[in-house]
C-alpha cells in the first residue's frame, strides 16, 4: 500500500487475458504492451474457435468497463475467458504459476521501492516528492490503483477511483507521480 487510503490490486480476469494473449500469440486490436515477467504457456494452445482475437478484445474491453464501473466489492464479478469460452487451450497450471510469479515480483518491487526503510537519501527525496500527488489523487478520489504485468509503462484511468498501470510504472517514482497528476475529473 502506498498510503493509508489508496490500495493496490491485480486483476484476476485481467490476468487470465493477459495470459491467453501471450499463450496463444494473438494478435488484438487494442495496444497493451507485452508481458513481463513473461508466462510460460505451458501446454496452453490455441483452440480453433471462430474469431479468437475479436472474442479476446470483447472482454479485455468488457474487464475495462467493469472496472471502469466498480463501485463497490458487492457488484457482479467481471466475466472470464474460461467462463465463457471453456478451459479449453488453456494450461490452468501454468497459468497460476505464471500469477505466483507475479505476485512474488510485484511484493519484491513494492519492498524495494516504498518498503519501510527507503534505500538512501535519493530515494527518499523521490517519495517526498511524490507525496502530494498522491494526496491530491486521494482528495479526488483514488481509491485503488490496479497493476498489470506489462513490460513496457503502461497507464489508463478506468474511474477517478480507479488507477491501471504497468508493474513497471508502479515501482518508478516519477513514471506513478505523472500517472497520478493525469487522473480525470469525477
């Protein structure tokens, strides 16, 4: 957590297609930098279902929108590949290996960057410098702030309380102060 309000989170569903897009090599429509750490697919491959990449984008864009739409822990759970599309073409294992990995990277990177003991006075600086951007983002709204996977930074505002950012974006001091000085209005 990288204040008192604000949380951080990984996507379950978001995983998952995230996953599929690089298990599977597709090509989609909407430009999200590749994964990193990368996910071995495993014994993952492509099922011959009709319009794959079109399938792949409608719920990338329907996990957006649910996101986008979240209120509240109450409300329906986005929709998953699996629950849609079957199991099929998808190695289950490697997938949830692929998420420890993940998680274990994002807790090394969050440790790193703004555990308790900062690594020396520079880096200090850079998290003082970061606080009232932070603040003001709270002020406005920012309630979560959720971290995709992705090699190169990544950001996109899903709600005025609800933050998407690359790993890499996340653990970079200046990269998340931009990323939080962007937030919309309400």
């Amino acid at each position: 957590m990288l204040h008192q309000l604000v949380s951080h989170e990984i996507s379950s569903a978001a995983m998952e297609l995230l996953y599929i897009r690089e298990a599977w090599g597709l090509t989609v429509a909407v430009e999200i930098p590749r994964c990193e750490p990368a996910p071995s697919p495993g014994t993952s491959s492509r099922p011959a279902l009709p319009d794959l990449e079109a399938r792949w984008t409608s719920l990338w864009l329907h996990a957006l929108s649910w996101e986008r739409s979240l209120q509240s822990p109450e409300q329906l759970a986005p929709i998953f590949w699996s629950v849609i599309n079957g199991p099929t073409g998808v190695d289950r294992g490697a997938l949830g290996l692929w998420q420890i990995q993940v998680t274990q990277t994002l807790t090394d990177h969050i440790m790193l960057e703004y555990g308790r003991r900062p690594r020396n006075r520079a880096h200090r600086k850079n998290m003082v410098r970061m606080r009232p951007a932070l603040r003001v983002a709270e002020s406005r709204g920012l309630r979560t702030i959720v971290v995709l996977p992705l090699a190169d930074p990544y950001t996109a505002w899903l709600s005025h309380s609800r933050l998407a950012v690359a790993m890499k974006t996340y653990v970079d001091v200046d990269a998340l102060t931009t990323a939080l000085a962007a937030q919309p209005d309400r």
